[in-house]
C-alpha cells in the first residue's frame, strides 16, 4: 500500500483541486451503469467481474483510464486507486494493480467466501517535479466487482465409514457430524471429529451433503472427499480431494490399536490431520501446590462413569498466595518422569496463564509448555477433558456457609445450612429433610439466603450424588425418609453425600465410651429443631456425641473448648449434667452447640 503526502502547498493552489468528499466506503453502495465515469477531463471505464480463481499474473487490470489533461509542462504523471481515505494503492496508467492487494483488500471487508463483492473506488492522478507531489483530480465513484479465490467450503462435513464399517448407512444418518464454530466457514474452515476406532484398522472417507445425498439417492460415490496420497494410506497428514479428481478412493486408513480417532479438516487449504487418542483411568497434577516428582499424590476426581461417558477430570487445589506453576500426566506420563522423561506430560498449547485452551503432550508441543495461575484466589479448580484435550482452570473463592432450602420449611426459608470451616469448598452438617405439605422430600441450596443466583442443584453434582441423596431432576431427593442426615458437600469436586441419622447416642467416661448404647439414645424433637436427652448422667471426666452407634460420626469440642461451637471429631466435652440438648442444623446459630443443665 502506497500513500501519497500531498507537498508543496502554493503549488496545489495553482493546480486542479480535489474533493474529500469520501462516502462510507465500507458499506459500498451499488452505481447505475454506464461503464465510464469522469476523470478530470479525462475518464474511467469499468472492466468486467474479476475471478481472482482465474488470475494467475501478479497484476490485474481493474479499469481502462484516459488521463487528465496535465496543466504543467515538466511534471511527472503517476496513479492511485482508493477505497476510502484510508486504502490507497499504485495502479499503473493502463490500470493494473496489484492482484494480491485486491483480493486481500476484498477478503478484509467481506471474508473468503468466493463469491462475487462490489467495492467502491476512485483513480487519483499525481504530478510530480523534484521533490514535490500533488494530486491534481480525482474521478467519479466507479465499481469493481471481483470473487475471491478460495476453495469451495461446505457447511458440513460427515465420516462415512468409520467403526461400524456401514458406509451406506453412515452415508444415509450424517450421524458422524464433524463439529464447527458458530463462524461463518470461509472466516474459520477448521472442523473437527472425534470418533470411535474399530477392533482393528478403521477405513473411512469424509463427505458433505452433496456427497452423502448423492451415495444415498444415486449409488455415487465419487463426490466423496479422500486422501491424495493413495487408497489406505496411513500417514496421519495429508491433502483431500474429491474422488473423481483422484485415480482410486482414496479412503483414510487407521492402524488399529487406539480407541479414538480425532480428524481435523482445514478446508481453505484441503488438508487434514489424524491423530489416535486413548483415555487413561487416572490424571495427576504435578507441580503447584506440590512437588515436580512422580508420587500421584495429587490425583485427579472423576465420576463414576466410564472415562469415554464422562471425559472429563478436575483437580482443585488451595492458591499459596503466587505464582503456581504445574502440568499434569496419566500413569504413563508419571512413571516416565521417574525414569527421568518429562516429554510425556501434557501442556497448554496456548499462553501458560491462559485460563481455558487445549492442550497436547509435550513431545508434540516441542517444550515445556506448563500451565500457570497468578494465586490470586483462594482455589483454583483445573478440569481437563480428555475426548477434545480442552481445559479449564477457575478460581474460586469459597463462602463459609451453603444453604438448605426446600419442603422442610415449604421452601420459603433457607435457615438450615452447611459450613466449609476452611472456605476449601467442602462443606458439611446436619440437615433435617422433611415434607409435611406431600410435595415431595426434596430441596436444593442457596449460596446466599433467599437467592436463586448460582443455587446449588442436583446439576452441580458432576461427580456425583451418594448415600442416602439422589437426583431429583434438578431438585435434590431424601431418600431415606424424614430425618436428620449428615451431609458432606464438596464444590471442589461437585460431590455430595448423605448419611441418615438412625439416632444419636451420648458416649463417654460414664458408659465406657461404648458407642452403641441404647440407653443413651437422643430424641428429635422438629419443633425446635434439637436432640434431647434427659436423666443423661455426663460427668466432667469427658463425653462426646456420637450417629449411628459408631465412631465415624461424631461430636466434641472446638478449638475453644466452648458448648457453643461442636466439631467434627472434636475434643470431649467436660460438662456435667442431665438433660442435654444438641443444635446440629445451625439454624438458629451458625455453629453446631449444645446446652447441659
């Protein structure tokens, strides 16, 4: 692109003056025929659509000009062509421009797709003597219309073939769709599919819908996309073409051995890319919050599904306040960093402190490529999904508290809750489930009381709804029945489990600390929302509370040694008395407590 400085002021005062009367010019608009427009007392004459498919010549004439008439003797006469004030090009006098600069010009304001556009224009006609240049005329708006050489690019494209080895009916289904943007396909002609393999070796070609319809209406197979390297080829790299330009099928083959098959297509340039994809059982951090060594102890959660159902691996660990570099690795990867490889280990593809992106082993990345967070949260939340190599990393900054709401109190109020002492996303307590109006045992949690922004639904719990809860379609199900149950909410990992409360012992010094004491049972009392015991008998010589006539549940002190706030696996208690009352819902105080008189 060439601009031209206009120089010489008092001599432009003596020549022709130009307009700068310049319209929209990236909304160009569409001028009547004739062909020829002014130029001075000169003329511009349009040329036909230029098909930049059948350009070849670095130059392409893009009007006829009859030049102005100069009005100084011993200037030298030179041209541009501008598309606005701020796109000005050389063009020759017979009227060639660049064709590169055109058609660059044309894909800028309309993309690739090749089809035909307009664009405004006007010739300006320079003289120039020393170091002195002016314009001296400007023509009248002319149209060039062009199409811009791009490939053909569908807007689907399908496996036909594949592992079932049905190509009619893989044909017929379009069922093995390759995955696009929401771009138009001339601005992105990447698609992408991630497939099943075969037992053994998977032969497929790729077809869009011209194609598909022509297998399933006419038996014609030769519009059909294949590689140009030869019928079964396996190299993973390649160019397409349709098979009627190709001297076989040119069907892709893949060597069995893996259990997916993930094919890229880029359809502006007609090549693809096969890659083999295997999902490992198990993902380990390395790095961050630990040491670069190969312990997997920081091993990522996963639902218990199938790894090919649920792709998807999280792992969330506590910010030291920095900078926290980290990779991660299956099994292979970390046996391999004891031996002292470390290509195996996957990183980002993208910038390290890049919060969502794909990812790809090392070897292929050609470094080390770690991923990094800035440790200005309280949590970072790293989910990896192994059927696109896609990852996300959120921060997170827990509340102390979650709120239960639902048929217990009509779902009017949301006072019963659970805590997350060290805001870590894991939350628990008890909560008392009920329906006394026949809606159902059912409810949901609120992170702020009384609203629905962000509530916590079955839905949140990707990895999973245990114990004595189930999903409810959306709702959170009691299964077990009205009562108390003790809840372990983890955000970290989307996990939620329930334990119903058969009934809660006192324990102690004074029955030797047996755990199943029947005499020693609580009763509930859901109007004021407590445990009660009377005639208990606890000394000061220390006593706990315990569920279910085990260990595994139970109450004591905090750390201040206070009845007002009751722990998980606290210290004992050493209040004597008879009558005992316990709060474990926290809704009438933030803390577990209980009174003894």
């Amino acid at each position: 692109m060439t601009k031209k400085i206009l120089l010489g002021m008092a001599i432009v005062a003596s020549l022709a003056a130009c307009t700068d009367d310049y319209k929209d010019w990236l909304t160009p608009q569409v001028v009547d025929q004739p062909q020829t427009v002014s130029f001075g007392d000169g003329s511009i004459t349009t040329v036909g659509v230029i098909d930049f498919n059948s350009v070849s010549d670095e130059q392409v004439k893009v009007c006829s000009i009859t030049a102005p008439t100069a009005s100084e003797e011993g200037y030298t006469p030179s041209y541009t062509i501008s598309f606005g004030e701020e796109y000005n090009y050389d063009i020759s006098a017979d009227g060639y421009m660049s064709a590169a600069e055109l058609q660059n010009f044309i894909i800028s304001l309309y993309g690739r797709r090749p089809v035909q556009r307009s664009i405004d224009a006007v010739v300006n006609m320079w003289l120039s003597k020393g170091n002195t240049t002016v314009k001296t005329a400007t023509s009248a708006v002319f149209q060039i219309n062009a199409i811009p050489k791009a490939p053909q690019i569908s807007q689907n494209y399908y496996i036909v073939g594949g592992a079932s080895g049905d190509w009619a009916g893989t044909a017929a289904s379009k069922e093995l769709k390759f995955s696009h943007s929401d771009l138009d396909v001339y601005e992105d002609p990447i698609f992408t599919i991630i497939m099943p393999a075969a037992e053994g070796d998977t032969w497929f070609a790729i077809g869009d819908d011209e194609a598909c319809d022509a297998i399933t209406n006419n038996n014609d197979w030769s519009k059909l996309l294949g590689t140009t390297k030869g019928n079964g080829n396996t190299d993973p790299t390649g160019n397409l073409d349709r098979r009627y330009n190709l001297s076989d099928d040119g069907s892709f083959c893949v060597p069995g051995g893996s259990r997916l098959i993930k094919v890229t297509l880029n359809m502006m340039d007609y090549t693809y890319n096969i890659e083999t994809l295997n999902i490992a059982e198990n993902y380990y951090l390395i790095g961050g919050p630990g040491e670069w060594n190969s312990d997997k102890s920081m091993k990522f959660s996963h639902s218990d599904k199938s790894v090919f159902e649920d792709p998807v691996f999280t792992y969330t660990f506590e910010s030291n306040g920095g900078e926290m570099w980290f990779a991660f690795g299956d099994d292979e990867a970390m046996d391999a960093v004891g031996a002292g490889d470390w290509n195996k280990l996957f990183g980002t593809k993208g910038d390290s402190k890049d919060l969502s992106g794909s990812f790809d082993r090392r070897y292929n990345l050609g470094g080390e490529h770690s991923f990094c967070v800035d440790g200005s949260a309280k949590y970072y939340k790293f989910s990896v999904n192994m059927m696109d190599y896609t990852y996300t990393i959120t921060p997170i900054n827990f509340e102390q508290y979650v709120y239960f709401i639902g048929a217990t109190d009509g779902w009017a109020n949301a006072e019963q809750k659970l805590e997350s002492p060290a805001m870590d996303g894991v939350y628990t307590g008890y909560l008392y489930c009920a329906d006394p109006n026949g809606w159902g045992n059912e409810f949901k949690f609120q992170r702020t009381p009384g609203s629905w922004d962000n509530e916590i639904n079955s839905g949140t719990f990707t990895g999973g709804i245990t114990g004595d809860f189930a999903d409810g379609g959306g709702n959170i199900k009691a299964t077990a029945g009205e009562g108390i149950y003790y809840v372990t909410l983890d955000l970290a990992n989307n996990t939620l489990n329930a334990v119903k409360i058969n009934n809660m012992n006192l324990v102690g010094d004074f029955n030797g600390w047996n755990p199943a004491d029947d005499t020693k049972q609580m009763t509930w009392d859901p109007n004021e929302y407590c445990y009660i015991i009377t005639n208990a008998g606890v000394t000061a010589n220390g006593w706990k509370f315990t569920a279910n006539n085990d260990w595994g549940i139970n109450l004591g002190y905090g750390a201040g040694n206070s009845l007002t706030e009751l722990v998980p696996n606290g210290g004992n208690i050493t209040v004597a008395g008879n009558t005992i009352k316990l709060y474990p819902t926290r809704k009438n105080s933030d803390k577990i407590y209980c009174t003894v008189e």
